[in-house]
C-alpha cells in the first residue's frame, strides 16, 4: 500500500502501511473526509513527518488528538496555524520555556519551526471530526504511533522523548530508558500545568542532553 508520506519515514514505517489494519483505518479515514468535515486537511495528515525527516529527529512530543475547531490543526501536536488564537496547553508552553530559558513567548503558535529543527511533534490519532473530540480514537491511529514510537526508540539512539500527561506515558511505555533520556511531566493544560508542568524545566534539560551527545540544541 503506497502511502504519501516523506520517503524516510515511508521506508521505516511500510510494514505498518502493509498491515490489514491500516488497510482498514485508511479508507475509514477516506470515507471520513468524503462525508464530513474533519481536521486537520487531508493533505497535512503526515505533516510532522515532512516536516521532521527520520534523519532530523532529535526530540518527541506526544500529543494525543489534533486540534478540531476550524483552521487550528496541521498535524503537529500542539501546534496552531499563524492567525489562530493560541490554545491554553500552548500558551503554558510557551510560559515554561520563558521561565526555563528567558525566551519570550512569540506571536504566533506555530511549531513549524520546531520540527524543522528535529523535534517530531507526533499526535497519537492524527485525524478528527470537526467539534468531536476523540472522534477518530480506537480506529487504528493509535496502532500506528505506537508503531512510530517503538521504531524510533529501536532505530535510534539519544532521543529526547517529553512525556506530558498520563496518555502520553502510557505511550511512551515502549522507550528503551537506556539509550533515550525520557522527560515525564503533568500535561500543560490549564487543569494540570500548576501541579509541576511550570517549573520542569524540559526544555533546558532537552538542550543539555543533545550538547552533551555532540548534537545542536533546539532554538525554542
């Protein structure tokens, strides 16, 4: 099954694109966009691969579903377009990588800039209905980023994999600890970010553990 995708990413990952259940979660997801509106469009799916080719990744950030009001979701976890007011989580993002490395926060929510620099920004379920939260859960994406997660950690070595919310550990449960360094924390969302996501200091930690492995930090 040929799948539009950037060709690293596409070599790493065909097994899974020749499983049965891919099979059936492509053309559930075809049927969607043929019926109904669903986020983020068809052709920005795969964007945090083609944005970040295997080669770059250097940090995970593990979202769970993509943003599902109009015009906000591109397919990297957090991230929204230019012009679109940026959403709580990301706002509190932005306000620990003030308070841990004195960046101020930029005028837009847009982290293209990100996963050019090697961070993949990788929702579990990268698609979604319009106003349906968790919509497209259960239907195979989470099969896939697993899939994607586990082939990083075997294929890789010295990864930074920020782990925010008990969703996104749980994922990460395939990380081998020894050759990654693995950043846990609650999730940034306004309910939690007061109980130990402010004051974590990923994003200085992250920066550490790349010089240290001879790789250029992230401009945050």
């Amino acid at each position: 099954m040929k799948v539009r995708i950037e060709p690293s990413w596409e070599q790493l990952l065909q097994p899974e694109f020749d499983q049965p259940y891919f099979e059936e979660l492509t053309g559930f997801v075809r049927q969607e966009y043929a019926s109904k509106r669903i986020f983020p469009p068809a052709s920005l799916i795969f964007n945090a691969f083609d944005q970040c080719p295997l080669s770059s990744v250097k940090v995970v950030i593990i979202g769970q579903d993509p943003y599902h009001g109009p015009g906000q979701a591109h397919g990297l976890c957090f991230s929204v377009q230019p012009g679109i007011e940026i959403p709580p989580s990301l706002v509190n993002i932005f306000k620990e990588i003030e308070q841990d490395l004195g960046i101020p926060k930029p005028s837009n929510g847009d982290l293209t800039r990100w996963a050019r620099q090697g961070v993949l920004l990788l929702n579990a379920t990268l698609t979604v209905e319009a106003h349906q939260a968790g919509s497209h859960q259960g239907k195979g994406w989470e099969r896939f980023t697993d899939a994607v997660i586990s082939r990083l950690s075997a294929h890789k070595k010295n990864l930074v994999f920020m782990l925010w919310g008990s969703y996104a550990q749980k994922k990460g449960a395939v990380i081998n600890a020894e050759e990654h360094l693995i950043l846990k924390a609650v999730h940034p969302s306004p309910l939690s970010a007061y109980r130990g996501f402010l004051g974590c200091g990923h994003f200085s930690a992250a920066n550490n553990y790349l010089q240290q492995h001879n790789q250029t930090p992230i401009n945050w």
